[in-house]
C-alpha cells in the first residue's frame, strides 16, 4: 500500500477498504507516514466525505491503536455519557451522581477544557485535594464501591485520535462529520462502557450551529456505536445560550451541587434530567418516563446529592466545599456588567460568552495555558428576558482587576436585543437511535 495511491483514491471519492485504513492509521502513528501526505487525506476526507462503513472501519482502527479499556471488573452494565462541548456545560457533575444513585454505574474518563468549551476534568480539580489521575485499579474500585468516578483520559486512549485531532487543528480540517465523528466515537469505545449517550450541542457555542448537522453528526457516532455493539443513542441539545448560570470552573461546580440539590437553574435542572433519563433507559431502567420518575426521586430524596459527597471522597477531595460552598476559595476581585441598552435579549453568542471568561482566566488559550479555577462569570440575564438600562446583565470573578476591561467588551459584544419580546427554542431540539429521528 502507498498512502500516495489512498491520497488519489480518495481525492476522487473512491470508498477505502478496512485494511487500507488500517494500514494508514498504523502507519501513521508509528511515523511511517510523514504529516504532509496525512494532511492531504484529511483534506480529501473533507471533501469526498466517507461512507459509514468507512467511519466506523476509521473508528475501530483509532480506537484499537492504544488501550482498550476492559471494564469487566466492574459489576452491571456501565453507562457513558459525552457531551460534544457547550459553555456553562456541567450536566457530567450532576447527571453522573443522579445515575449512579439509580443503581447504574458510570466509570467516566473525561477531558480538559480548551478554548471558549470547559472541561469536566477542570472543574473537579476545582475541588481542593480531588484526584482525576488515578491507577486504573482504583479507579475501579471506586465504581464498584460508590457507583461512580469520573477521571481524566489516560495517556495511551486512542492515540492516533490525539496525533491526527492535533494535525486537524493546524490543517482546518476539523470541521468533517466523518472525522469529528470517528474522534469522538474513537476515545469513547475504547474506554469501555456498554451503553453511550451522546449530547450532541447546537447553536453558536457548539462545533455544530445548525440542528441539521448536529443530527448528521449524531446519526454517523449511533452508527458507529451501534456497529461496535454499544447500546447508542445522542439528544440534540441548545447550545445557542449558554446552559445556567456559571460559566468557569469553581463557580460551575456549586450550580451543579444546587442542581443535584434540587434548586438549580431551570434550563439545566431540565437538561439533566432528559439526559439522566436517557442514560438509565438506555441501561435498562424501565421506559423513559419511568426513569425520569427515577431522577426525580434520587434528587428529592437526596440520594444523588450523597453520590456526588462519596465520589469526591473516594477521589481524595475536601467534601467540606460540597456540603457547604461558601468554603470554596473566592476570587478576589468581582465586576458588575450593567446593560447600556433597553430591551428583551433576542440572542447570546455563546462562544463569545466562553471567550469572555476564558480571558478572565477560567479557560486555556493554548493546550499549555494554566487555569485560575475561582474565575468565571455569573450570568444574570440570558436569551429571552427583558432588562433595563442600566441593569446588571453578568458579574464577572478575577484575580486580577485589569482583566475585566477585556472581558467586560466581549461580552457587551455577545449580547444583542430586541423591542419584540423573543420566545426560546426547546431545550432539547431531537433524539437520534439505530431506529431514527426523533424532532421536537
Ligand atoms: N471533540 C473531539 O474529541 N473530536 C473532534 O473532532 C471534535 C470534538
């Protein structure tokens, strides 16, 4: 095989063979093929496209070129869950406790925050002492013991997955639902669950802006999932106004506590529940509206909230900031952002209200960025309510003062507003199963 002839076959929309994508992903990995020439096939793929046997053949193989992990150790069905990335997103920290008090494990390895998205590793690590790199035998024992653990990813998942994401990045070729596809579905069959959720975003803060290509993308990772033998399904979700109220990594960790606490802010309280759902239906649980009956309960009773004290517990860290987040460190300086306008907010950018508390610290520029976990912004107002001149619209947290100057202007910038009142779209756009489309 030359990879100069599977340049060509694909340049002209010719379908590869499993072991010519095997060859390849081998090949490239152990650095037989130079960047250039896989620069050029992920070009091609842009363009032709692949087929869904090609997806999920390019899938298998960069899942098989690290470690697969084997959760056997672990008693009963396990659930994963993915999100494809939002601003304000923290339904892992609340749905992964509610799952595990419905008596369904979760044995979760997630990643960090880059750009204008959060990272759920980042978040917990917001809690002092918490533990996300741990030795696979704990990790285990943990998810036998309380049900739930969420860590980081481990160094060798899928590392043809991480060489080939950094070469998109610098090739703009990450916008591809084969290759969007097949990293995501790469890293989550390699670690091991039986069942998979996915939370595909939409709207201006995810990868996917129009719901159209949100369900292509969810339509191609089922497929995949499906064909790998993994109970899958993915929930179209909004991520054209960002989800809560916190944006940033410590302030994020305390709306979700509310929420599991059954006080949380009603988009993400909702959100969390359909997703939880979705999770338990998809282990078995009972129809859908039974497990939502579930959810509701392991809130109300408490049961999910103790879930979340045992796991930070378990993973090293101080519950006393659960049990009472007044304890969480501060940061020390705060801004309010007041509205220079009249009117109902027509829309956010919700990227833009990433950015925005990006540069106040609680995210990375760069891979190598480090993150202030007490930064963030508080949003006051969002999508669809009415504010006066002069009304506060967010409060910003910093360790320095000098931030807020930036920050304060995109987010002004993010917000634009209407004299006609606006009415939100649903909160949860479409359902996608081996048996369809589902729109709401
Ligand atoms: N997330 C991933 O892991 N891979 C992509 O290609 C896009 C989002």
């Amino acid at each position: 095989m030359r990879m100069y002839d599977l340049i060509t076959k694909k340049k002209h929309g010719e379908e590869l063979t499993r072991d010519e994508i095997s060859e390849m992903i081998r090949g490239y990995v152990n650095g037989e093929i130079p960047d250039y020439q896989m620069s050029a096939m992920l070009m091609a793929i842009c363009f032709q496209g692949m087929t869904e046997k090609e997806t999920a053949d390019l899938t298998i193989e960069m899942a098989h070129s690290g470690d697969m992990v084997d959760l056997s150790a672990i008693k009963g069905i396990k659930v994963d869950k993915h999100s494809t990335g939002g601003v304000g997103d923290k339904t892992t920290l609340v749905i992964g406790p509610i799952v595990a008090a419905c008596g369904v494990k979760v044995a979760k390895m997630s990643g960090r925050g880059l750009g204008h998205t959060g990272g759920t590793v980042d978040k917990l690590e917001s809690i002092p002492g918490m533990q996300v790199a741990l030795k696979q035998e704990q990790f285990f024992e943990i998810v036998n013991k309380v049900g739930v653990s969420v860590v980081g990813q481990s160094g060798n998942l899928a590392p043809a997955d991480k060489k080939l994401y950094a070469l998109r990045d610098v090739t703009a070729t990450v916008d591809s639902i084969p290759l969007i596809s097949s990293s995501i579905m790469s890293k989550k069959l390699a670690a091991g669950s039986d069942c998979i959720l996915l939370d595909v975003k939409t709207g201006s803060g995810a990868f996917m802006r129009t719901v159209e290509d949100s369900i292509a993308l969810a339509q191609r990772m089922v497929a995949i999932g499906e064909h790998a033998g993994r109970n899958t399904m993915a929930v179209i979700t909004d991520m054209d106004i960002p989800l809560g109220h916190a944006i940033g990594n410590s302030l994020e960790v305390m709306e979700a506590i509310e929420t599991l606490q059954g006080h949380g802010p009603k988009d993400l309280t909702e959100v969390c529940k359909i997703l939880a759902a979705n999770m338990l239906y998809l282990a078995k649980k009972g129809t859908v509206e039974e497990c939502e009956q579930l959810v509701k309960e392991a809130v109300e009773n408490g049961a999910a909230f103790k879930k979340l004290v045992e796991m930070v517990e378990a993973q090293g860290g101080d519950s006393s900031v659960i049990q009472d987040t007044g304890k969480f460190r501060k940061a020390p300086y705060q801004y309010e952002v007041k509205s220079a306008r009249e009117g109902y907010i027509r829309h956010m950018d919700t990227e833009q209200c990433g950015v925005a508390s990006m540069v106040l610290g609680a995210g990375r520029e760069t891979k190598d960025s480090s993150i202030d976990y007490s930064a963030g912004i508080v949003l006051k107002k969002k999508t669809g309510e009415f504010v006066k001149c002069g009304e506060v619209l967010a409060v910003l947290y910093a360790s320095k003062e000098e931030l807020f100057q930036k920050a304060e202007k995109i987010l002004t910038n993010a917000y634009s507003f209407s004299e006609e009142p606006v009415r939100n779209r649903p909160l949860v756009l479409a359902k996608v199963s081996s048996g369809g489309v589902e729109k709401y």
